[in-house]
C-alpha cells in the first residue's frame, strides 16, 4: 500500500513522531512508524494465546487502518509504541484529598506523568476553602486555587518528554466556598495557563437556577453550609468570564455520573484536561479516532458513506485499543491497577465536516445533526458487539461484577467499562489530513497565517480549492477577499449551492453547535469534546442560552469561546485594522522607561553551540534578583553576526529593564530560523536568537519555576503543617499569550476544548 501523507502530516511526524538517533538525526520512516506502532499493539494477543500466524495477521490490520489513514491512536501511542518508555495513555485523573501529603504526592505523579507525554485531571473540591483556621496551629489555609498554582508552575517546570506540553483540567463544584475565586482564577490569561477549568455543575443547582433561588455553599471539611448564593448571580459570573476569555467551561458533574459504569468504585469527579474523558481517580484512558473522511465511497457521481468498512475498522480499532492497554507502561503502579480494573477505551472520530462536505449536507442542517446520530449510533453497536466478542475469549474487566453490565445469568462478557469518546485530534488530524478536526465544522476556507517577518501567507481548505478549481471560480484574489472576511455569504462570483455547503464555524450559530455535540453525545459512553464557537460580538445573552442548552439536550459539558476574546489570535479572518477616528487618546498607555542601572549587578554566561559557532550568552540579574540585561559574544566573529547579535542584546535588555514579560520575549525570539541549525544536547538549535531564547527560558523561567515550587512546598509544609497535613500557599505565575504557537510561531485555535496549532501540531492539550 502506497502511504500517502500530505507536506503538514510529513512536517508533523518529522517533528514530533519518527525516530531520532542521539544527535537528533530522524532514523525512521511514517510506514516504519506504522509497522512499529502496529506491531507493538498485536503482541499483546500473545498473553491469550494467539499463534504467531494470528498475530501476523493482526499486525498487518493494524498497519493498514493506519496506513490508510482510517484510524490513529493518540498521539503517545504513535510516538511510544515499540519503544523503551511505551507509555501510551492520553490523559489520567489524580485525587487531591485534604491533606499535605495527597496534594504533594499527586503533584509528583503529575510530574511523572507528564514526563511521559499524558495530560492530568483534578477535582480539587476536597480541599477546605480560603481562609479556614487551622485547629492546632492557628493558620490559615489557602485553599484550592492557590495549590492549582503551585501544580501550574510545575507543569511549567516539565516539558512533556520533549514532544508533548503538559496540560491539566482544574475542576471546583458549585458549591464550593471558593467557587467565586474559582470562576475568575483566569480573569488575567497569562495565569494559571497550563489548566482548563470548569465548574462541576450540579442538577440541583440547574433547578434552582430555573427558579433564581439562592444555594448552600458546602464547607467540604466540616461538611456543614458556610452560606448561601444566588444561582443566578453564580451562573451569571460563569457565563461573564467565559464570554471574556473562554473560561470556565461546565461539566454537568451529575449526569456525568448518570453513565458510570462501575458506581461502586466511586463517583466520577473529575475529567481529562478536555473534559471529555470521565474517570474515576487513577485511571487512564487510552484513545483512537475513526477518520470518517476515509468512510465515503463513490456511487455513480455521488458519495456515499461505507458502512462496511465503517464496521471493519470500528472492530479493528476497538481490538487495537484493548490490546494498547495490556502493552501499556504505565507510570504508576496505582495507574495501571485502577486502568485494568475497568480496561475503558475511547473511540471517537474526525473528519467529520469533510464527510459532511463531501455528503453534499451543510453542517448547520437537521439532516447533518440526524446522520450524526446515526453514524455514531452505528459505531457505538459494533464497537459494543466487538468488545463483546473479546470479552468472550479473553475475559469481562475485572470490576464487571456489580457493574450496570452485570447481568444474573453471567451470560454478557463486556470487556470494556467505557468505549466511545469524542476526544481532540488536532494532531493526528493532521497526519490522516487533509480532514477537518473531531466533529468540529470548519474553521475558515482561506486565511491569512502571519509569518516571522509580518508578511501574509494564505491558506485555501483543500477541499473548498478542489471545489473552485473544477466550478472555474478559483482566483487569488477571491482567496484573498475570503480570507478578509469571516465568510463567503455575502460575496459575489461564487454559486449559492457551494455557499450552502462550506460554511464556517462563522457561518454557524451557537445553538447549531450545541445541537451537534448534543447529537454525537447521545451515544457516546463518555463525553464530547467541543468548541461552541461564538462571533466576537456575541452577547453575553447569547452564551447564557448556549450553556442552558446544553443542558437540556444532555450534554455533559460545554466549552465556548468568543472570536478575538483572548489578547492575540494569529489566525485571523477579517481586517484586524482600525479606523483612526475610532481611535483615541485612552487607547494609548502611558510610555514604559526603562529602569536605571544599579551600581552592582550579578549573572551567569552560558555556552551554546550553534550553526556559526560557540555563541556565550550572559544574563545579569538586578538586586531584586529581576532580569536586567544580556550580553551576546560569538568566538571571532564580526560585521554582520556580531552587529545583529548586539542589536538582539541591546533590545532583550531593553525589554528586561522595561518590566516585558520574559515569555513573550522567549517567544519572540523562539524557533526563529537561520540556514545553519545545530544540535546542542540532543535539542535543536534554529539560530542564534533560537539559542537565546533557550538560555533566557532557561535561566529565567524554567530554574525560577522549579525553585519557586521546591522553596514553596518546604515552606509551606514547614510553616503550616499540622495533624491534619494541610498547609496555605500563595503562589503566583505568568504563562503565555494564547495565540501564537511557541514551537513554530504559527496560528493557535480554539477547537474541540483545546488550543492547538493546524501547522506544527502544537496542543496544548
């Protein structure tokens, strides 16, 4: 089989996926990463007894549904599998009890995990609220918002196995005494940037929303009611925040549990960092997407779906999924007892608006919503008859005793707790691709991807230029005019049919969006990971309604996001300019001088090996230990290099004395290209201003973050500590700007519950 994979899916598995020897060198080929993956998956039938013929045959299925581009695991299963770390889970859940040492022991399994590329969800509604005295010592305790901060700075302080960013889900109940502190933790988006968060919304709550009657808040410790607020006034706070920035989101906690398969292990609490992977605390998730772009067959002059091979690799995909959690090493051994108590799987699909594209049916339409049903009806039947037949030969998890499977004749042999999620695939989208993401419609068909240098590229979605260039209305100067606006509604010079089928997440309203995710739910085991995509003018109304309708079409969360609401967004479509009288003089802030120079300052000079030679960075911090100035110097060099290596010094020092956040310089100045990269320490280094930022982030984030954690968990537990093991912290930190991708400098977006980049495969998910 020809593997055909498009110049971004090349990028993407050159990057982050294929094998690198020491020096940093890609050693493997995508069909030797196919064949890896597929034949470290097969070996698991060996433990039940499969002869090597069977496993053969099995291998070679795997191999080719991957191939093919009709399915792909997550991305730590592609990126582990068949190698020595082999940890192949996408996402976890810790409990956080009311104590010192529960809270510190899930910070150091979250470090673990994602070392080794997994995304971590948190309930942290156990812990006593803000302010509470502590019996034996008198102190006061924090509460739960300043321990998100302590977890958030040492997410900051690992980077995912160097290919994956670490992300959690922070989670408070609704009737927690802090949950005011909560909703607005994120009011300034360069804090607590490496969570989501959502309020657990309970139905008791949503009653007595409908009726605007106040509700107790719940001391969790004491379990006695502190006191009691409007619903109203809570939801309304909810809804004022998500408008702003996109955060909190809801999980409705209540009906969540309404689909646990397993209530006498415990009540679900808590949610993967996209909140569509419910789990109870310490388990694990092992996810795969089906790509239903590649489920249509041509008949005549129309497409169709393929419900045959629809069911042939639903059946493949939920054996590959079993068989990953039976090779999986797992990071805990708390993990891998708790994930093969339930053995639960998540499979989900992308591709979704390509289908419907190719279909001929507009995304915002009752027939797109009702095959949605359908097709997910259908994968939901035969992924259950397939983990029936497994569970016939090799056995019912472990917990199926007591479970809502359970039945008196012993006769139903389940093998999986759970086994349908809508989860992320921003990038394995990307290397099935060209397909559109998860279930989410388009984002645009032409738009601008600002580049290094302020120049303009533009980007035409495949499918729509297919469609242009056989109708005759393909030009640059539509692309153009696309890409200027937010749709192409109202343009002229293309025909009315095509505008009813490509519409964008522009062109589609809120209750569309929520209709959809409500659709796929319904038969999904789990939850569906969704962005409900709102124009930047939007009202505040308008998300009120959106997050009341998810509710009652049983959804089990809701994510929004309002255009242009973060600080930047890259990816942009309209003009971004204004009119000069819609300027004045209150839009202009007070001009920023630079600090003096003290008489005595201290640093350090690090040595980096570059494309152009040993390049010596100094960093000289003030008597407040603040970021003051930095000094470049490379060998012998001269002219050129030496004058923009002085340049670069003079206005990172600039930046430094004028109070700039370190990170948005490190971000500038990151992944900058120059002809001649180098490999330093198994990393590459792009250019001199590459180097640079590594050493600034360095010296000046990464050591700050790790010593601020390690001197705030020791004062902490040295200052507070008392029987009960709970302590107070106030910890705070900065994080990035939402919008540019730190890896590439490409365009971020929101898109199913996350913040990914289509061009590298950045997520920080």
């Amino acid at each position: 089989m020809e593997l055909k994979l498009s110049g971004n899916a090349l990028k993407v598995l050159e990057r982050r996926y294929l094998l690198k020897d020491e020096s940093g060198k890609v050693i493997e080929t995508p069909e030797e990463l196919f064949h890896r993956v597929a034949a470290a998956i097969a070996q698991a039938d060996k433990l039940y007894g499969k002869t090597d013929k069977e496993i053969s045959n099995l291998e070679e299925a795997f191999n080719r549904i991957m191939a093919s581009l009709e399915f792909m695991p997550n991305s730590p299963a592609l990126m582990n599998a068949g190698k020595e770390l082999a940890q192949l889970s996408a996402c976890f859940v810790l409990p956080i009890e009311d104590s010192m040492e529960s809270i510190f022991e899930s910070l150091k399994a979250t470090a673990m995990i994602h070392k080794s590329g997994g995304g971590t969800g948190f309930n942290f509604s156990r812990l006593r609220p803000k302010n509470s005295v502590v019996r034996t010592t008198g102190g006061i305790a924090s509460g739960p918002v300043s321990f998100m901060k302590v977890y958030d700075a040492a997410t900051e302080a690992v980077k995912q196995g160097g290919s994956r960013r670490g992300a959690n889900m922070g989670i408070l109940r609704v009737d927690h005494p802090d949950i005011l502190e909560f909703i607005t933790c994120k009011e300034n988006d360069k804090h607590i940037t490496n969570f989501n968060i959502s309020v657990a919304i309970t139905d008791e709550f949503m009653q007595k929303l409908e009726k605007q009657e106040d509700y107790d808040l719940v001391d969790p410790r004491t379990h006695q009611v502190v006191k009691r607020l409007n619903t109203r006034e809570v939801f309304d706070l909810i809804v004022k925040q998500a408008h702003k920035n996109g955060e909190p989101g809801v999980i409705f906690i209540d009906r969540m549990n309404e689909f646990n398969p397993t209530p006498k292990l415990g009540r679900y609490e808590s949610t993967n960092p996209c909140g569509e992977q419910i789990l109870l605390p310490y388990e694990s998730c092992d996810l795969g997407s089906i790509n239903l772009d590649r489920m249509c067959k041509k008949t005549g002059n129309r497409n169709e779906i393929d419900w045959d091979k629809l069911r042939e690799v639903t059946h493949l995909a939920v054996h590959f999924l079993d068989n990953l959690i039976d090779v999986n090493k797992f990071p805990l051994p708390q993990i891998e007892k708790a994930t093969k108590l339930t053995r639960k799987i998540g499979l989900g699909v992308m591709g979704w608006a390509s289908l419907l594209i190719r279909l001929n049916i507009p995304y915002n339409s009752d027939e797109a919503v009702a095959l949605a049903e359908k097709i997910m009806s259908f994968i939901l039947d035969e992924a259950t008859k397939k983990s029936l037949e497994i569970g016939k030969t090799k056995g019912s998890f472990p917990a199926f005793k007591g479970s809502i499977y359970d039945r008196k004749n012993g006769s139903t042999k389940m093998r999986n707790a759970t086994l349908t999620t809508i989860a992320p695939t921003g990038t394995i989208s990307i290397i099935a691709g060209p397909c559109s993401s998860g279930i989410e419609p388009l984002f645009a068909l032409s738009y601008y991807r600002n580049v290094m240098d302020n120049d303009k590229l533009v980007e035409v979605e495949p499918l729509f230029e297919e469609v242009a260039r056989e109708r005759g209305f393909y030009s640059r100067d539509l692309m153009e005019k696309i890409a200027e606006n937010a749709s192409i509604q109202d343009l002229e010079g293309i025909p009315e049919d095509v505008k009813r089928i490509f519409v964008t997440s522009h062109d589609i309203s809120p209750e569309w969006h929520v209709r959809m995710q409500a659709a796929f739910q319904k038969f999904v085991h789990n939850a569906t990971s969704k962005t409900i995509n709102f124009p930047h003018e939007a009202t505040m109304e308008e998300v009120r309604k959106s997050y009341l309708l998810a509710f009652e079409l049983n959804c089990k969360g809701i994510t929004i996001y309002r255009d242009k609401s973060r600080e930047e967004q890259v990816l942009n479509v309209g003009t971004t300019k204004e009119k000069p009288d819609q300027i004045t003089t209150a839009d202009f802030k007070k001009e920023i001088a630079p600090r003096p120079r003290p008489e005595v300052i201290i640093g350090t000079t690090t040595k980096v090996a570059t494309g152009c030679g040993n390049l010596y960075i100094t960093i000289n911090v003030d008597e407040k230990g603040l970021p003051f100035e930095l000094f470049t110097q490379m060998g012998k060099a001269g002219g050129c290099a030496a004058s923009q290596l002085e340049a670069i010094g003079r206005l990172v020092s600039l930046g430094f004395r004028s109070g700039i956040e370190v990170k948005s310089i490190i971000e500038q100045l990151r992944n900058i290209r120059c002809p001649s990269p180098s490999w330093e320490k198994g990393q590459r280094i792009f250019s001199c201003a590459d180097a640079i930022a590594r050493v600034v982030e360095k010296r000046l984030v990464n050591s700050q973050a790790v010593k601020i954690a390690v001197e705030t968990a020791a004062n902490v537990a040295m200052k507070h500590s008392n029987e009960d093991g709970h302590a107070a912290v106030d910890f705070t930190n900065k994080g990035d700007i939402v919008g540019v991708c730190p890896d590439c400098g490409g365009a971020l977006r929101h898109e199913e519950g996350c913040v990914k980049c289509q061009a590298c495969g950045f997520s920080k998910c």
